[in-house]
C-alpha cells in the first residue's frame, strides 16, 4: 500500500510526533522540489521515487526506535557504535521481533526479514489510478467502495477478415524465377561452349565406328564372296 489506512492517516506519527502520515508527506513533497532548508535549490531532487519515500523515513525511524530500545538497557552511545556479540543479538532480535509502529508507509512490524504488509488494488479510471481494494494480511480482499468500475472495459472490434497477401507473390515467387532463369541461362550457355569447343567430335566417333574390327570383317567376307563366285565362273 505504501500509506497508513484511511483511519490511520491523519494520527500523529510515533516518530513525528508533530506530524501525521499525510502532513509529513507533505512536507517532503515539497522539500523534493524547494530543497532543504526551504529555497536550497542545490538539493533539490528534479525526479524523486515518490513510491519509496516512505519506506525511507521509516527505516530511519526503525533503526532510531531501536538505538532508544538499546540505550532503555543500560548500554551506552558508545557500545552501540560498536557492537558486541551480545548487544549485536539484542539489536537484531529487537529490529525483527518486537518493533511495532505506525509509519508514513504503514504499520512497520517485521517477521524475521520480511514485513506483511497490506496490497492495494488499482484500477485505471480516466487515465489516473484510483485505489479500488486491499489485499489484507490474512489474504483477503476488501473491497473500496464499490470496487472495480466496469464502464471502462469494451469489446474488443472483431478481427478483419483475412485477404490474401499478395506480397508473398512478390518476396517468393519472383527470387524463385529469377533463379530458375539464371540456372537455365549458365546450362544453356554451358553446353553451348562446350559444343564450340570439340567440333570434330561427332565425326570422331563415326571413323571410330568404320575403322572398328567388326567392320574390317564385315569387308573380309565380302571380298570372300566375290573370289568364290569368279572362280565358280
């Protein structure tokens, strides 16, 4: 939530004794964008963490209630500054366990390392959060108000209906033919020279063929014959 509840908010704070939760933020609000002291603008912060100023003044006002418990027990400035192992122990087992207060965040109250603390629900009204519920520390929800505001939820407008995408014709159909052409042109191309290159190879294979020895005794046995038929004359 990162604030006190409503009924919270404007008692005097256990740190600030002079101040509520809301007054006191306020006030750093304004030292954010004067400087502190007041008209100190080498100080100011141009672009403060609004959601963690509290959480800030807080820790510091923890780690104060603390030193107070500590000197409450008898030690000195002294021992505090430095620790020893007892005081150590006492000081974190008194930080974790036992400090309870209301803060400009909230109740600050730790468990071990953690702090529960209460979840605020927001909805977006008109371009502004508005709190609409809380999330409490037993894990329910309560509602603000009437909680959430529907009026600003709508439809969504039906998807157009699909066309087709003639671009695809473009960026696949196009480099596709492309490279058929050019495969085409280099093997067209290719055969071509290597014709122009070997002219006589056609005729080659056909001596090739005449000279052959099938061919020499296709001519013998001819010769044959026509001796045979002179003598039979």
């Amino acid at each position: 939530l990162g604030r006190p509840t409503d009924e919270n908010l404007e008692k005097p704070l256990a740190c600030f004794k002079s101040h509520s939760a809301k007054s006191l933020s306020r006030l750093i609000d304004n030292h954010f964008a004067t400087g502190y002291p007041e008209g100190n603008l080498a100080n100011r912060v141009m672009d403060p963490y609004y959601d963690i100023k509290a959480h800030a003044v807080d820790a510091t006002c923890a780690l104060a209630f603390t030193v107070q418990h500590m000197l409450s027990q008898g030690r000195t400035i002294e021992q505090i500054q430095r620790l020893d192992e007892s005081s150590y122990t006492e000081f974190n087992r008194y930080l974790r366990n036992e400090l309870d207060f209301q803060g400009v965040s909230g109740r600050v109250k730790f468990s071990e390392n953690n702090r529960p603390n209460l979840l605020t629900v927001k909805q977006v009204l008109q371009g502004k959060e508005v709190e609409v519920g809380l999330v409490l520390l037993n894990g329910t929800l309560s509602w603000i108000g009437n909680g959430t505001i529907d009026s600003a939820w709508a439809l969504e407008p039906a998807d157009p209906p699909e066309r087709f995408k003639y671009w695809l014709v473009f960026q696949i159909g196009l480099p596709t033919l492309l490279l058929c052409c050019t495969f085409c042109v280099g093997a067209h191309m290719a055969l071509k020279r290597g014709k122009s290159r070997n002219p006589g190879a056609h005729k080659s294979k056909a001596s090739a063929f005449e000279d052959s020895p099938k061919n020499n005794q296709v001519s013998n046995n001819a010769a044959t014959e026509a001796v045979v038929m002179d003598v039979a004359v």
